[in-house]
C-alpha cells in the first residue's frame, strides 16, 4: 500500500429528489466537458449500476460507485484517489435527493459523500408547476446542513421565459443553469430503473444542449476550489495466479468496476465474455453479474455456454452468480407471461418474475457455511430485484443476513458442490476474502 494524493477539480450533481433530472444533467455536463477536450472522471453515488453505464459510454472512462456505507469512508477516498489518475475533473452524480441516505438518515447520502471528498455541490432542481416557491426550496436545501459547500443551482424541466423570471428573481445561490422542457433528452424506463446505456445512447448526445443552457465556465471554476484527498492505494497488480471468466452482454451487466480491481489485485486475468453469443472461455473460476437474464431467457436457453458450464461444474470448478447471475444458475427462469426457459440447473431452484419489486436493500450478512468464500467471512452489498426465486427444501444456504431478505428469511447464497449463487450484489472490498 502507497499514500496517494489528488487536488482534482471536482463537482457533485445531486437533486432535490429522484426524478427530477439528476442523471440527464450529470451525463450532459459530462459530455458537455468531455468536449470541451477534458478528461472527465465520472461516479455515481450509491449502489446503482445503471446510471454508471451511462456515464462510461458518456466519458470513455469507467464510472466507479461511491457508497460508504458498502465501502466506508476510507474506501471512497481511496477508490475516488485511484479512479481519477489521469483525469483532469471528476463529475460525482448523487443518488435519490440530496440528503436521502439509510434508513432516512445521512449515511450513504449525497450529502454524505460530498462532505468525505469536500466537493462543492451543485443543486438540481425540478421547477415544473413552481415559480417563486423554487426559492424556497432552495434555501431549505443550502442551509439544512452548513458543512456543506453549494456551487449553485440548476432548473431543470422550465417553461417559458416568464416562467425563467419567475424562478430566478429570488434564489439565494448562484444560478448554474435553467434547462428547459425536452422529451429528446429522456431515455426510457422500465423495471430496475433506466435503460442501459448500450440500449439507449442518448445521454452521450446531451452536451451541447447542456452547453447551450448552463453556465459551464463558472461551474469549472467551483469545481477547482478544492482541497487536497489523500488515501491509502495499492496500484499494482498481483502476479496473475488464476483466469477468472467474466459474463458481460446485454443479459449479465451489473457489475461494481472495484469488484474487477479487487479480482485483479489478488491475482486473477479477467476473461470477459457473453453467455448468449460467445462459447465458454477456458477459466479457472466463473462469475455471472446480476442484469436482465429474464429478457432474453430464449437466447439463454438454447446457449451453447449452458452445457459448457455444466461440464465446468461438474469438473468442480468454481461458479459464482449474483442476482441475475442467480437466476442463470437455477433450473428456470418464468417470465411475467408465463412462459416458461430452461436455464443450466446447477442450482435446485426455479425463478420466476414478479409484477413489482420483490427486495431493495443495503445488505449485511455472514458465511456462516463452508463455502467458495471463507466460513466467518463477513460481507456488505445490495439487492434489488423483481424475481422470486424459489430452491427446493433440501438447499444449502451459506450466507446468514442481519440485513436484507435474500432468497428467503435473510438466508441467502444457495451451493451445490462448488456452484454458489445468490441475490445480494457483494461489494468485495468490505468483505474480509
């Protein structure tokens, strides 16, 4: 481990609430910047992994999740400190409204992780059906925590140029932008939240609108106004001891880019490849993400790679599935029309889809069986899913949960010789592997 430095120009984007243009303002002053000629860093509060895929394709670089309560403090210094060699600012999207952290209170907030990194903050503010009242809310926003540096406000969602009037005649921080109404600007939803980025690119075409409506020369100059973050890193690589194959398409996508560092600092070559297209990489060990297996459980089900990873397991290789990754392991997978795709059945369960979000949650939980991973371990991540998934009554769980539902009854990571999958989205770094 080295003491790393960086006094990098940084900015956090946080809104009043969800919905209320966060993530289409970051992603366009990103793309914004980024042709300008920077270097632009991204990062997302939270454990999210949809907007992440948005600001990669955006910047060219990988966005990396800053979340202390999976992480703690140290450790989003310490990614932060790492991510951003070679950048020139780090743009930091917040999650949900400002200081919306655990439980209803701070931790893991917006406001949590720009007081850890000292960025000043710029308020995104949904001004539709408003004019003076904006105002207010804004003063109720800056001075409910005073440790808190603001850079400005952004209106997002305006009217007319009455309505600009209005809304801007009595704010109490420097306005940074007022962006009007623009069905072009929205990428489309569905369930877990945005479509990904490889679907739907049109956050990368966002900067010159952004440029056009915000005063970008004065939000660079906010963001210069820092202070020096210094962590703990290690910045070189184990000697590769293992071959690690890695599922990433459109099925499999939901992946925390610190999971990939961790896996190469102790030791392993990354071998990324897709289920659906590809054949089965030769690897010593297989890690299947959480994503969208049930969207193209069709594809999935006549994949070549599905009788590979049999023969995989059964020559006891180590096979590891998240969420998705989970759902890809059990015996099937039944969609929200009934019907019914064979998965590879390594695991005694059977998925099925569900109308509504079945868990979202912060998890805390245990090995508490001999396992892929230690016995004792302990571990911190996030679930999110509108699957149930059922194992039969003879399954071995291996995680105990003190925080979160799991599979069932805060039991969670399902065996089967050396196959394990479960529904929590293990953050590797705040396990002790």
């Amino acid at each position: 481990m080295i003491r790393q430095s960086t006094s990098i120009p940084r900015i956090v984007i946080a809104g009043t609430h969800s919905g209320c243009g966060k993530t289409t303002t970051a992603s366009g002053i990103m793309a914004a910047l980024r042709a300008r000629g920077l270097v632009v860093q991204p990062f997302k509060v939270g454990p999210d992994f949809i907007d992440p895929s948005h600001h990669s394709v955006v910047c060219g670089r990988s966005s990396r999740n800053l979340d202390p309560f999976m992480m703690g403090e140290e450790s989003v210094r310490r990614s932060f400190v790492s991510a951003c060699e070679g950048a020139d600012i780090a743009v930091i999207e917040g999650v949900m409204g400002l200081y919306d952290g655990v439980d209803g209170g701070d931790c893991a907030s917006t406001a949590h992780v720009a007081r850890i990194l000292d960025a000043p903050v710029v308020l995104v503010t949904d001004i539709k059906g408003m004019s003076r009242s904006v105002a207010a809310l804004i003063k109720g926003y800056t001075e409910f925590d005073s440790r808190l540096r603001f850079a400005g406000v952004i209106m997002t969602k305006g009217g007319s140029e009455k309505h600009k009037a209005m809304t801007t005649t009595d704010i109490s921080i420097p306005l940074l932008g007022w962006i009007p109404r623009s069905d072009a600007l929205a990428v489309e939803s569905r369930h877990l939240g945005l479509k990904m980025a490889d679907e739907d690119a049109r956050m990368k075409d966002t900067g010159a609108f952004i440029e056009e409506h915000c005063m970008l020369d004065a939000l660079l100059a906010a963001a210069a106004d820092t202070t020096v973050i210094t962590a703990e890193t290690n910045v070189s690589p184990a000697e590769k001891k293992s071959r690690v194959g890695i599922a990433l398409d459109e099925a499999f996508c939901f992946y925390y880019q610190d999971n990939f560092d961790h896996l190469r600092k102790k030791g392993a070559e990354l071998i990324f490849f897709s289920p659906i297209h590809d054949t089965l990489p030769d690897a010593d060990a297989y890690y299947f993400g959480g994503g969208y297996p049930e969207l193209y459980a069709e594809e999935l089900a006549k994949s070549r790679c599905k009788t590979e990873l049999k023969r995989a397991a059964e020559s006891g290789k180590t096979i590891f599935g998240e969420c998705g990754g989970l759902m890809w392991l059990s015996r099937s997978i039944t969609t929200l029309e009934g019907q019914e795709y064979s998965m590879t059945g390594l695991l005694d369960a059977d998925s099925h889809m569900e109308k509504r979000f079945v868990a979202l949650n912060y998890v805390v939980g245990k090995v508490t069986e001999p396992s892929i991973f230690p016995a004792g371990m302990n571990f911190r991540g996030h679930e999110f899913h509108y699957s149930r998934t059922v194992p039969d009554s003879d399954v071995r769980y291996v995680f105990t949960l003190t925080r979160g539902d799991g599979i069932s009854n805060h039991r969670d990571g399902i065996q089967a010789g050396s196959v394990l999958g479960g529904y929590t989205h293990i953050y590797f770094d705040a396990t002790h592997m």
